[in-house]
C-alpha cells in the first residue's frame, strides 16, 4: 500500500471519531443547518377558560423607552379577554413576526385546567406566559392575541 492510501485510512478514521460523539439529539451539536423545533413551533397549549386574574402591574413600560404608554392599562377583565382570545406562537414568530412594545401589565392566571402562570402581556398583543402549575410547568409559553393588537380596537371589544 502507498504511503498516500495509509494517511488517507488514518485521516479518515480520525474525521470519523471527531464527529461520531455529536449525534443531532446532543444540545452541543452545531450543525448550521440543525433547527430546534421548539424555536419555531408554538407549544402545543391548549388554551382554557380563565378561572383567576390577578395584576401586579396594571400599566408598565420598559426602562429608557421613549414609547408613549400613555393610557395603557390592563384591568381583570382586558387580561381575561386576552387570555380567551390568544394563541401560542412560536418564538422565532415572537422575535420576528410580532411588533415588540415596552408598554406591559403583569400578573397571574390560573386557567380552568388547573394550570398557573405569571403573565406578562404587551401592548401590540405580544405575551410570555410563565407556567407554574400544570404540564408546562417551568416552561414559557409566548402568545398572541389577533384582537388585541390594537389597544382602542381592545377595549371596545372587551366591553361588548
């Protein structure tokens, strides 16, 4: 055998070692091309009806935000239409998707289920739902909510 074919079997060999102790399943890998599914598929929550409201912070805004958060102010009963009307999205369709707004309101939830969560929901109908209680407990669950994007178009329709 050539000395070429011998260093082409070593490299080879070694190439194949490299990789083998990083299968797709390992959090390491780094294969541009590996898409984690969590990142852009919604958790799969089945919304329930909303049991308990609870705010900690009716009307926030994000520190050095120049955004006029004037008049925004979520109540029991915004944040329970809220929660009635949202979707879980994924997170890439939080990142990019979603306008983001550093006017907020904060709180809990428990749904009919049984599940708990701390909320925070922004202006713009963008929200991360902290789950406590329940099959999702200690993950996060982003949501949005079509019928709140619009804060005016909010409030008329909750009050009806």
């Amino acid at each position: 055998m050539t000395l070429k074919f011998k260093l082409a079997v070593v490299l080879s060999l070694f190439a194949y070692m490299s990789f083998a102790d990083e299968p797709k399943d390992n959090p390491k890998y780094t294969d541009p091309n590996y898409v984690d599914p969590d990142y852009s598929t919604p958790a799969p929550y089945k919304m329930t009806k909303v049991v308990r409201i609870d705010i900690t912070t009716a009307s926030g805004q994000d520190e050095d935000s120049k955004e006029d958060c004037k008049g925004f102010a979520v109540t029991p009963k915004l944040a329970t239409f809220y929660f009635n009307h949202a979707r879980p999205v994924s997170e890439s369709d939080r990142m990019h998707r979603y306008v983001f707004s550093s006017c907020y309101a904060e709180g809990k939830v428990k749904f009919a289920n049984g599940d708990e969560a701390e909320w925070t929901i922004q202006r713009g109908g963008m929200a991360f739902a902290g789950m406590s209680q329940g099959k999702f407990k200690d993950k996060t669950i982003y949501l949005h909510c079509d019928k709140c994007v619009d804060w005016s178009d909010w409030l008329r329709a909750a009050k009806k």
